[in-house]
C-alpha cells in the first residue's frame, strides 16, 4: 500500500539522550515535512524538504535535525539540546510545494522523556 | 508571515446541528488552503481543500469556500453526526517567495458532538 510510514509510534527518551525517528514514503513525493504537535495545540513545523540532499529550518528548528539523504526518507533526530522533547511528532509528504499540492500525514510518533 | 486564525473551541453540538468553524488567515500571492481532521491518537486526514479565490471545498457534507476578500475559509456541515466529533485543523500552504512549500495551521478546534 501507498502511503507514509513512522516509525516506531512509542518511544521513550531519557533526559541527555539523542533519538531518531524514521519516517518513509513510497508516494514518489519530492517535498517532506516533520511537525511537532503539544497536546491540545496546533502544529508547529520543525522542517520540511523539498528536494534531496536540501532542507529549510521551519519554526521551531532548535535542538532539531534532520537530513534528506534518499527521497523516500526523512529521519528527525531530537537532540539533547531539545530541552522539552515530549511530544506528538508528524511526518508529510508532498508532490511538490507548489500551489494546489495537498500534503498527506503520516500515523505520527509518541515522544516521551522519561 | 504566514499565520492562520481559528475560532476557539471546544464546539459542542447535538446531533443533525449545523456547524461552523471559523477560519481566517494572512498570507502573501496564493495560498491554497485546507481542512484537515484529526481523531484521537491519530495522523491528520485530509478533509477538503480550496486553491484559489471562490472555490469550493467539500467532502462527506463538509464544505468551505475560499473568499479572498474577507480571507477566510470557513468550514460548514449541515447536519453534525456523533462520528464527526474530532479536532478540526484549518491550513494554509504558500507557493511562493521565501515561504514556498510552508504548511501553516491554526490552533485547530475540538468538536464534540452528542447523540
């Protein structure tokens, strides 16, 4: 089946510790997103990509990063200097970011300092 | 910049109301402009989306329509069911300048509705 697949959907981080989480599509889109979601608020993006090997900072990029290496991944890595990782994590993907694209969300990632 | 202005939630309505979620936004050239829907503990689902002014969006009885001169989106149903209650996001993508490929969101709304 086509679509956006995250990996793992729960995962648990102690404090000072780095993770990664993968994020794959097999839709053939160029453009990648990866927000961030608090509980009761909106998204917030973290990074998007529209091309390989090429990325843009979003709005909340800091103690966040990521690479586009290979056009069906996206991995974020959620550093140390994240000082409050716990969160929803969504990874997108786009045809394009052209107007009139829509972009399609991934099942998400739970993200728990413990 | 880009920033998108929902009303404030929670909206709790009995069933075969009718429904309105406010959404206003700010943006440079042409945003195209979305609805997602979210259910607890899920990704979001793409609900309608508009691409330009006076297009209508509509999708399982949702509908918004793109009105360029108030810029604002707002999403409409005739007739709430108990299954429609969820969060609510409007969104907004700019195809253009520094901006280019940037999917904005709103607050997003939760609605609740009672049998």
């Amino acid at each position: 089946d086509g679509g956006i697949t995250q990996s793992p959907k729960y995962l648990f981080r102690k404090e000072g510790q780095n993770v990664t989480l993968s994020c794959e599509q097999n839709l053939n889109h160029d453009a990648m997103y990866w927000y961030r979601q608090d509980p009761g608020q909106g998204l917030r993006l973290i990074y998007y990509s529209q091309i390989v090997n090429d990325f843009q900072k979003g709005d909340i990029a800091e103690g966040y990063s990521v690479s586009r290496e290979k056009k069906e991944s996206f991995p974020l890595t959620v550093t140390s200097a994240q000082k409050n990782p716990t969160a929803f994590y969504l990874c997108a993907s786009a045809d394009s970011g052209g107007a009139g694209n829509t972009i399609y969300f991934g099942e998400g990632s739970w993200l728990t300092v413990v | 910049g880009n920033s998108v202005t929902q009303m404030e939630g929670p909206v709790t309505l009995s069933e075969e109301a009718f429904l309105t979620i406010n959404c206003t936004y700010t943006a440079t050239g042409y945003p195209s402009l979305f609805w997602y829907v979210q259910y607890p503990g899920e990704g979001l689902q793409l609900l309608l989306k508009a691409t330009k002014a006076d297009d209508k969006g509509s999708n399982k009885g949702f509908e918004a329509t793109y009105r360029k001169e108030t810029t604002s989106f707002h999403l409409e149903k005739g007739s709430v069911q108990v299954s429609d209650s969820a969060v609510y996001f409007c969104a907004l993508l700019n195809a253009g300048g520094t901006s280019y490929g940037k999917l904005t969101f709103g607050q997003g709304t939760i609605l609740t509705v009672h049998p």
